[in-house]
C-alpha cells in the first residue's frame, strides 16, 4: 500500500470497507442526521464527501432535500455516485488557488463537513474556500477528533485533533458565527478509542489485510 497519506485514492481504495463498518462513523452520521433532519434544508451539501456514505444516509433521512457533494477523490467521487445516483458530486481540491470558484453554484442552506479538517495543514483556507458553496445563513455543522492520536490515525494522515476551543476558534477564523461547540460520545466512544490506541499499529494491519475477524471484533 502507499505510504502517501494525502494519496485520497489509494485511502479510498484501501480503507473504504473498514470505515463502513466503523462505529463511530456510525454515532457521527446518526447525529449529523439528527441535525439534518430537524434544519429540514432544501439543498445539503456534504464537504469532503468521501466515499458517500454519510450522503447515502441523509438521501433517507432528509428525502426532500437536493444532496451535494463536494470531495478531492476521484474514486470517492465513483463510489459516491454509485451509492446515490441522485446526487450532485463534484470533484474538487479546495485548497487549489480556484479551487472554490468550482462550487459557486451550490448554494446550499445546510452543510456538513465529518472528519476533514484533522487531515489538513491548512484548514482555515479549506473552511474559507466551502462558503462559496454555501448561501448567507446557512448552518454548518463540523465534526473533528479529540484526544490523542492513534498508530491509525497517524496512518491515515491526521495532522492534529481539536479541542472544543480550537475548534470554535478556527471556524471564527473562517468567518463563521459559532452557535455552538461540544464533546459528545462519552463513555462508550471514549472506551473505542482507547482500545483502538491500545491495538496500535497491529489495528492497521487488521484493516488493511482486509477487515480480520479481529478488526471486526473491535469495531464491534
């Protein structure tokens, strides 16, 4: 497997299954969709859309709305597609200097971007670049990681985790008014994340040799 962790083709190729199955994806995406479905927008999009599946979900939860997706990959886009045909998937670096002249016409009242900011150096010209997609008002809901940083996170290109207060921080950065900023998944999410720092590097090798028994226990 390439060793380049920003190579979001080879991430897709290579993890796509293992992060399905993921519980904590799960708790994310059932939260996000919470969000979602209360806002009831007209056009979602997704920022850093991935491999589709928090889009395949709110296709369910919010059936009215017009589903976006913004995301680097071009097989993050391919899967994407192939999940929710409907949906408008656009392929796009929005750390390239026009990188947001390509999403100009999103125009989306609610966005969400799940697990994108640890992976970059320069979020703050990430999050800058995704207004464009977005029109006065809109609600933006982040997720990041906190706490430290396992072999696999390290191993998938997390450059930093945020606390609640970075966090707020960076978005004000960015122009946006922060409504609120919260931890949330404890204790059971806390517990999957030391046992995940526990397995350490072997974790990697669990996942990447395809989702062993064991992998899938401790995803369980």
């Amino acid at each position: 497997m390439s060793t380049d962790v920003d190579n979001w083709d080879v991430h897709w190729t290579s993890f796509s299954k293992a992060i399905s199955e993921n519980p904590a994806q799960a708790y994310r995406h059932r939260v996000v969709s919470q969000l979602a479905r209360s806002a009831r927008p007209a056009r979602l999009v997704d920022i850093g859309s991935g491999q589709g599946d928090l889009l395949a979900r709110l296709a369910g939860e919010v059936p009215d709305a017009e589903l976006y997706g913004l995301e680097l990959s071009a097989v993050g886009v391919r899967e994407t597609v192939a999940k929710i045909p409907t949906a408008n998937v656009i392929q796009v670096d929005l750390l390239a200097d026009e990188g947001f002249l390509a999403i100009g016409g999103v125009g989306a009242d609610f966005a969400v971007c799940v697990e994108v900011l640890e992976h970059l150096d320069e979020p703050l010209k990430f999050l800058k670049a995704a207004r464009n997609a977005l029109v006065p008002g809109a609600t933006l809901v982040v997720t990041v990681p906190g706490g430290p940083k396992s072999s696999f996170d390290q191993l998938i290109g997390h450059r930093r985790h945020y606390s609640r207060r970075a966090l707020g921080e960076l978005l004000e950065q960015a122009g946006f008014v922060v409504d609120r900023v919260a931890g949330s998944g404890f204790p059971f999410f806390n517990l999957y994340r030391l046992v995940i720092i526990a397995r350490g590097d072997r974790l990697a090798s669990d996942i990447t040799d395809g989702s062993t028994r064991l992998a899938r226990s401790v995803m369980t």
